[in-house]
C-alpha cells in the first residue's frame, strides 16, 4: 500500500513530455515564420525594384521617342511626294509592318524578362534561407547576381529597340526599294541582338537555379 502511494505521489511530479516540447516547438515555428517573412521581403523588394527600373526605362525610351518625331515627319512628307502612289502604299504598308513587328517582339520579350526576374526573387529567398541553416550559399549568390546583371542588361537593350523607328529615308523614287529594305534589314538585325541578350540571361537564370538546387 505505501509503495502505491508512492508511485501516485512521484508520478504528481513528472512533467508531461508536450510541456518540455512546446517552449522548443515554439521557438522552432517562430524562427520559421521569421524566415518566411524575410523571404517574402526580399521578393517583394526585388520585385518593386524591378518595377522602378522598368519605369526609368520606359521614361527614357519615351525620350528617344520624342527625339526621333521630326525624323518621322521628314517621312511622311517625303512619303507624300511620291508620285507612284502604288509605290508610296508599299512604302507606308512596309513601314507599318515594321513597327507592328518592333511592338509585338519587345512585348514579348519584357514579358519573359519579367517572369525571369520572378524566378530570381524566389531564388534568392531560397538561399537567404540556406544561409539562416548555416549553408554555404556564395556559389549560389554569385550565381544569382551574375544572372540579375544579364537580365538588367536584356531589360534595358529591350527598352531601347521597343523606342527604336525604322521609316525608310527616302530621297528619291528610284531607291524607294533599296532604303525599304535598308530599313527592314536593320530591324532584323537589331531584335535579333536584343532577343540575344534575353535567352542570355535565360541561361544565366537557369545556371542560377541548378546552383540552388545544389543547397538542398
């Protein structure tokens, strides 16, 4: 009888196991959630940075847009004195043409550059939690950085051909077809670069996200 009572009396004394547990599974998902909103920081400030340089961007392109006005009114009135007027709507169809093209490959292209500069944020919150486990992450932010400054460089070359104008400089009839094709030429050429330098920085983000696979 006095040993039950004394199992009933020491076991008044034993501290449950989930009280022990709960101060460390506390700090556990605090330290967690700590992380999570770091992570979400660092996406949400690389993304409004990402957004404030695409708009002094667009500010400049605008610029350049503006510069080039007297250039486009110097064609329509050449455009105007044509007197083959077959001719003059092949020219104004031509440059059209080109200007579509221009709009509709550099729209594309920012929309890749964008989810680009997306997959970079999630990348770098991935090792900014790496680096809060004591992982060693300079490869992977080396990685990162190095594809960052591809995809600022692609951004800004992409913003300049989307301000860029092509219309032919027309001087007479007689090489309406040589300054056409001048003009179309020079397009093809320069949003071949400009498409260049994104699926540079694609690879460059790709290289970056095999470098935080290789955290885990």
């Amino acid at each position: 009888m006095r040993k039950i009572s004394f199992i009933l009396f020491a076991l008044t004394f034993v501290v449950p196991a989930n009280a022990i547990n709960t101060p460390v599974r506390d700090a556990m998902e605090a330290r967690k959630e700590v992380r999570m909103e770091n992570r979400e920081d660092r996406v949400e400030k690389r993304k409004e940075a990402f957004e404030t340089r695409r708009e002094n961007l667009a500010s400049k392109a605008a610029m350049m847009r503006e510069n080039i006005k007297n250039k486009r009114e110097d064609f329509k009135e050449k455009l105007g004195e044509i007197k083959d007027k077959k001719k003059e709507k092949i020219v104004e169809k031509t440059d059209l043409k080109i200007d579509e093209m221009n709009k509709k490959h550099t729209e594309r292209l920012n929309e890749v550059l964008t989810k680009l500069n997306e997959v970079l944020g999630k990348l770098d919150s991935k090792v900014a939690s790496a680096s809060s486990l004591g992982k060693d992450t300079s490869a992977a932010s080396a990685a990162i950085v190095a594809a960052q400054a591809s995809v600022d460089t692609a951004q800004s070359a992409v913003s300049d051909q989307s301000a860029k104008d092509y219309a032919p400089t027309i001087t007479d009839e007689t090489t309406l077809k040589s300054v056409v094709t001048e003009a179309f030429q020079t397009f093809r050429t320069d949003i071949k670069a400009t498409h260049k330098l994104v699926t540079d920085a694609k690879q460059l983000v790709r290289k970056a996200a095999g470098a935080v696979l290789l955290l885990k």
